[in-house]
C-alpha cells in the first residue's frame, strides 16, 4: 500500500470527525455555553487560573498530553501489520480519544477545574473518589515506567544520542532563567535561542562522539535505567518554571515542526508499506508483542488512539486556563486528533522499513536469530548513520530509522541521514520527558494528597519537605519498575494501565451525562467504556497468566491485580449509579 493514500484518508477521516462529531457533542450533548464565566476567570490568580489564548493554551495542551504513546505504540503494533494499527489510530481518536478528553475537560471546567479524582468524589462519592486517588497514583507509576523505557535503548552505548538529549535539560533551563529572571516577557528571544541550542546540540555529535569525551558519554542500560528516575526526581521537585515550563514550550516548537517535516516528507517521497497488511502474529506469538492482535493492538496503540493519562491533563492545567468554553471542540477533541496524526506518521515511518530490517531492530539478538529474517537495508544505514542499529528493541531505534530514511530522501536534504537519525532521536526523547516531568509532578501532588489525610501539611505543595519526599518516592517507585523491566513486559503493563484510566475517565462521563439528563446521549460514551473495559480487562488477565506469573514478575502481578481492583471498584460503584439515575423520574443537573 502507498503510505500517501493511508495518511490522506487518515486527514478526511479526522476532518469529517471534528467537523461534524466534535459539532454535535458540543452543541447537543455538553451544551456547551460561551457566556458562562470559566474558573480560569471566576478564580483568576495570575499563578494556576489564568485565561490564555485558545491557540498558546492548544500548544501547551498538545505538549502535555503527546508523549511516547502515539510514537512508539503504533511502531510496536506494526508487529501485525499497517491495518489493525491504522483502524484502531482512526476508530479509537474518532469514537473514544477525542470524547475522553472532551468530556473530562468540560467536566473540570464546570467543577472549578478540579482534578480526576475530586470529579469522581463529587459526581460519584467517596468510594469511587478513593479508588479513583489510588488507581490513579498507581497507574501513573506504571505509565512513567512505560514512558522511560523507550528511551533506554536509543541512549544507551551512544555517546551522541546521550550528548543531545542531555544537552536539552541545561538548555530548558537555561530558557527558565532568560524568561522569567534575566529577560522577563522577551519570550521571542528565549524561543529563538534555545532552538539554536538544540539543533547545535545535534550537529555538535560527531564532535562528541569522536573525541575523548564519549568515552565518558557511553552508558550501559542498567545506567542509563538508574539515570532516568533521578532526573524525575530532580524535574518533579524544581520550581515549574525553571525546567518543566521552559522544556514544554520548547517541545512544543519541536514536536509540531517534526511531525510537519514528516507529512510533508511523506507527500514528497510517499514511500510504499513494506510491511503486509496482517502478520501471522495476529494470532500471537509474535517476537515483540506476546498476544493476539485483540486486545493487544488496543493496549499497544494506546496514546495514538485514546489516554487516560490526558484525562489528567483534561482535569489539570488545561481547565484553569480556558478562557471560553466555546475553545473546548478545538482543544481537547482537536488535539486527540492531532495526536491520531501523529500516531498514522509513526506508523507510516515504521513500516516504511522492510520486514526483516524492522525485525532485526526491533528484537534481541537470541529473538532475531530464531526468526529465519534477513537484513536489506540495515547494513547500509548502520553505515550512514554510524549508529549500531541491530537488537535495540523498544521502537524509539526503529522509528529514528524511519523517518530519517524518509527525511533523507527530500530533494536538498539528501546525504545527511545520521543528522536525521539524532534530529529524531531528539524529537522521541522531548515527547517524551515532556510527559516524565509532567507525570512526576502530578503524581507528587497525588501522593500528597493522600498523606495529607495523615500529617497535612504534605497536602500542600508549596511544603518543601514534602515535594522532596513525594517527588523521591515517586521516582523510587517507577524506577523499581524500569529497572527490573523490559519493553516486552512493560509497555503491555503500561498499555492496559493507561487504557484502565480511559475506562475510568469514560465511566465518571457517563455519570455526568446521566445526571445532567442526556440519557439519550449517554452511549457516546458508554459504548467506549464498555469496549475499552472489556479488552483492557482481558489484556490484563493475559498478561497475568501468560507474561508475569510464568517470570515470576511478581510485582507487576501485584501491581496488575491492585490496579484491576480499584478500577474494578469504580465501575461496580458507577453501575449501581447509573441503575439509580436511569431509574429516577428525575434526573439531575
């Protein structure tokens, strides 16, 4: 297939749906009201609640919730062909992603932008508020531990790779000072210098890698495992200003101005899939994924077709800086879309890739020899990127590949693939600390929560004592995770933790509906639930009895088991609710 026809019919099919199904959802079932006054403006403080542009707030939603989900998922789903990824990315965005996210923002917004759980205790009460707390914090453990590991095996043993990303956190910081203590308000200024930082971060590599210095850049995978949780540490308990507020607007440059390069690369050059439509893997067995294609193209995809980690989002900084409600459509639906662009372009750019050169990355050496595959590719652009490329698994490796195979062939561009391939390489890493620093932080601020039940003040933010203790428990947690993980075992755990928080989030919507009286709407999100409950719940179970009890991954058995129970909690707490309400002659507003 021609990847040009593939994203083509991705762009009518998102247009079609934000056009009309965004429309509807707003006007008929939201009922969304643009004169009502929105927290951003009813609790205006100049810190948290500040009404911001729809197309400054766009840009930062978009560059808290893309992380490495629509990157790597849909890299990783290819495993059974372009099409199940393809219908997923398009289905799920249309139907479920982009109705998550617009509905908990709207619920946030309406609730004086509460977080998930506090929605959940006023629309649900204290035993669905709760659990909600608990599975939240755990799956946001999990999800980072997911997140990270991407990352390991495009930094590890490469001294320029290292260099690069490394470079980006003096660099964001750097950017902190400039905005907000040496050159207040010249944001241009700060933008056009910090971008300047990252593309000689990238073209200073060769320098790096073939001096002296790279000896002390190369870093086996344990290190770079034991590296990553500190910097969380250190991301979550700086001022927001100093690292995560500087590193997000920089991101956000980055992340669209890539994926742009990439649709334009991809017009241009409009490689053919090499990859077949379906695998034999579909029904399972397969090198990089253990299961079927169902549930597990669901839980793999993940981000690229629905979040729950940007219900998190939906119901944090995003609601207090609404300046209208009219702005919902575009933010939270319109961002899901993007984000299913995003996950077509990953997938284009991986299955761009022949099959036995994908394979031959994507799997361990003792994995890759049983195959029966054969390299094509691989030996040259090992070459030219002067990169050893083989046996990196985690999609991160595959995905730099691709679009820098794509990249290299536009006309002027030519000749320069390993500059691509770190371009890339930078691009994946921003996506996604974006997402470690953002996760961290919200995660220290649950965990405080929930102690402040015990000793208030760590119920307070601002408490340094406590941001220190959060912030290093946090990051103990979700580096045990990583460290004693692999791709294979826990991006699976990550996918059906995140999905689990969709399901939620899905269910605490259709409450909502139920209570503001649109039963007769009620199933936009109800089916999604439905759905979405049933396949995470067997991928689960799965992973259960086929992946962690025969390794005797004990851990993420518990941890599993913890996660299923909570939500299990919630949904049990939410039929009986939903009984109630459909049964009442009066429903309520």
């Amino acid at each position: 297939m021609n990847s040009l026809v593939l994203l083509v019919c991705a762009l009518c099919v998102f247009a079609l749906a934000y056009r009309y199904y965004a429309a509807f959802i707003a006007a008929k079932v939201l009922v969304l009201d643009s004169n009502l006054r929105t927290p951003a403006h009813v609790l205006h403080d100049g810190k948290d609640y500040v009404p911001m542009n729809k197309i400054i707030l766009f840009g930062h939603h978009f560059a808290a919730i893309a992380g490495a989900g629509p990157l790597i998922g849909p890299v990783l789903a290819a495993q059974y062909g372009y099409l199940p990824g393809a219908i997923w990315i398009l289905l799920g965005a249309v139907f479920a992603g982009g109705v998550h996210d617009m509905i908990i923002l709207f619920a946030s917004v309406r609730t004086e932008g509460k977080a998930l759980h506090r929605i959940a205790h006023r629309l649900s009460g204290n035993i669905t508020g709760i659990a909600t707390a608990l599975a939240t914090f755990f799956i946001i453990i999990v999800a980072l531990a997911g997140l990270a590991i991407v990352v390991v095996n495009a930094l590890k043993d490469s001294p320029w790779s290292f260099f690069t990303i490394a470079m980006t956190i003096p660099i964001a910081i750097f950017m902190g000072l400039y905005m907000f203590r040496f050159r207040p308000g010249k944001i241009w200024e700060a933008t056009i210098i910090g971008v300047a930082l990252l593309l000689a971060a990238v073209l200073a590599g060769p320098l790096v890698s073939n001096s002296p210095i790279s000896a002390y850049l190369s870093f086996p995978e344990k290190t770079v495992k034991l590296m990553l949780p500190v910097y969380g540490f250190f991301a979550a308990a700086l001022p927001v200003w100093l690292l995560l507020a500087p590193r997000d607007y920089l991101s956000t440059y980055m992340k669209i101005g890539t994926v742009l390069l990439l649709a334009l690369g991809i017009v241009w050059v409009h490689p053919n899939l090499q990859m077949p439509a379906l695998t034999p893997y579909i029904h399972g067995g397969g090198p990089i994924i253990p299961g079927p294609v169902w549930p597990y193209v669901c839980i793999t995809i993940a981000c690229g077709a629905i979040s729950g980690f940007h219900s998190l989002i939906t119901s944090g900084t995003t609601p207090k800086m609404l300046d209208n409600e009219r702005d919902i459509p575009g933010i939270a639906y319109g961002a899901m879309l993007v984000e299913g662009i995003v996950g077509i372009l990953a997938l284009i750019a991986a299955t761009a890739l022949t099959v036995g050169d994908y394979f031959a990355i994507n799997t361990g050496a003792a994995v890759w020899n049983n195959l029966g595959l054969h390299t094509v590719d691989l030996p040259r652009l090992e070459r030219e990127i002067e990169e050893h490329l083989m046996n990196r698994p985690g999609g991160a490796v595959s995905l730099a590949v691709g679009m820098a195979y794509i990249f290299d062939k536009i006309p002027g561009l030519t000749g320069i693939m390993k500059y691509w391939y770190h371009f890339a390489i930078m691009f994946e890493a921003m996506f996604i600390l974006t997402t470690i620093d953002a996760g961290t932080r919200v995660a220290r601020y649950i965990m405080g929560e929930i102690l402040g039940t015990f000793y208030k003040p760590f119920a307070r933010h601002a408490w340094l004592p406590g941001a220190i203790i959060c912030s290093a428990a946090v990051s103990l947690f979700w580096g045990y995770l990583l460290y004693e993980g692999e791709i294979s075992t826990i991006w699976p755990m990550f996918g059906v933790a995140n999905q689990l928080l969709a399901a939620l989030a899905l269910a605490l919507g259709t409450t909502l509906l139920l209570k503001k009286g649109k039963r007769r709407y009620c199933l936009i999100t109800l089916i999604p639930f439905a759905f979405l409950s049933v396949t995470v719940i067997t991928a689960a179970v799965l992973n259960i009895v086929n992946v962690y009890l025969p390794n005797g991954d004990i851990a993420n058995t518990i941890l599993s088991i913890a996660v299923l129970a909570l939500v299990g909690i919630v949904i049990i707490d939410s039929l009986k609710q939903w009984i109630a309400l459909i049964g009442s002659p009066k429903p309520e507003n």
